[in-house]
C-alpha cells in the first residue's frame, strides 16, 4: 500500500520545511530532501511530523502548494518554492534575489537574527562577550585546537604547497585600474577599485 503525505520538519530553532512524499512504509524515518533540510548537518534537531494524508499524487501537490503558499512568507518558513518539484541553482539564485529585494528572504527580514544574538547574549555564548564562549575559554586555557602542535604543521604544510603550486592568495596580485597600484587581491578589493582615492 502506497501512503501519499504532507509533512513538516522543524528544527528546534523553529524554522520549518513543508514538503510530500509517497512510500509504502511510513517508519522509513525521511525528513525530507529539501536544500534546507539537507544543509543541516546535525539531523538530530530536526523533527518530522505528518499534517496530513491524500489519496493521490494529484491531491497530494495540491494539498503541498496550499499549506506552502500559506506559510511562504513566514520568515521562518524554509521552503524556496510553492511546491517540492525541485530547483536548479539558476532558479534558487533568481527566487532568493527576488525575495532580498522585496524584504522578504528570510536572512535579511531582521527579527530572527536579533533573538539569535539576544539569546547568545543571555546565554553567554556571544563571541563578542569572551569569557563564556566555548572557544575564549579553550584559548585561554591553551587547548584550542589552532594552538595545537598538530594544526600548525599541517597549515604550515598545506601554505608551503599552495606557495609552491602558485595557489596561494598572497600570491594573487591584481592592479588598480584607477591609481594602476599592484597588491594583494583582497586588501586591493577593500581598499582601491570602487573604493580607490584617486
């Protein structure tokens, strides 16, 4: 027997994905295959619930477009379209264009930022207040993982190759069409370009 569903994972965040899928087994622990939800390393946070069933795949896109047109400017609404049948990159990158500069996207509306850092703030855990950050605390007490031993060969290793192979970003000289100076490419992009004196 095919089960044909509308789902919403959330992320103990409170930002959720609304999607449908179809399987003939409705243990088959999915959470869904949206860019959001894959992009979330720690699958722990997330949790999938079922809001509800559909006869047919008809029914089923139906019901998705519906429930997603009614949460899609939620900001914490992660869905990128009105329904799952995917996206290429170019589409994604004109869709979240579009919503930056109606004030909708998600990552510029504000609020969510500012309860993320208030509640970093309370909490301790903001970088900007030091003692209380899990990695102030681990350099102080010199067990960070850049002071180890280990780590500074290895990128002491790795800038050596990029040095010889020519990769290296202190390598990458381009010149001030303006004032004509040659430097490195992201001191040059700060400070010379569109931003140069002359």
């Amino acid at each position: 027997m095919k089960y044909h569903y509308i789902y919403k994972t959330v992320h103990t965040n409170g930002r959720y994905y609304i999607g449908r899928h179809t399987t003939d087994n409705l243990d088959d622990n999915y959470i869904g295959s949206g860019i959001w939800v894959t992009g979330i390393k720690n699958k722990s946070t997330l949790k999938k619930e079922i809001l509800c069933f559909a006869e047919n795949i008809s029914e089923l896109k139906n019901t998705e477009e519906r429930l997603i047109l009614e949460n899609y400017n939620d900001p914490l609404c992660m869905n990128r379209g009105l329904g799952s049948n995917g996206w290429t990159s170019e589409e994604a990158t004109a869709e979240n264009k579009k919503r930056v500069l109606n004030g909708t996207h998600n990552f510029i509306s504000g609020e969510i930022s500012r309860r993320t850092q208030l509640k970093r703030v309370a909490e301790g855990t903001h970088p900007w207040i030091g003692d209380k950050n899990p990695s102030i605390k681990k350099i102080k007490n010199g067990n960070h993982l850049w002071q180890s031993e280990e780590h500074k060969l290895n990128t002491s290793i790795s800038n050596k190759k990029r040095f010889d192979n020519g990769t290296h970003h202190f390598l990458n000289n381009v010149k001030c069409p303006t004032c004509n100076k040659i430097g490195q490419l992201t001191a040059m992009k700060r400070w010379h370009f569109e931003n140069c004196k002359n």
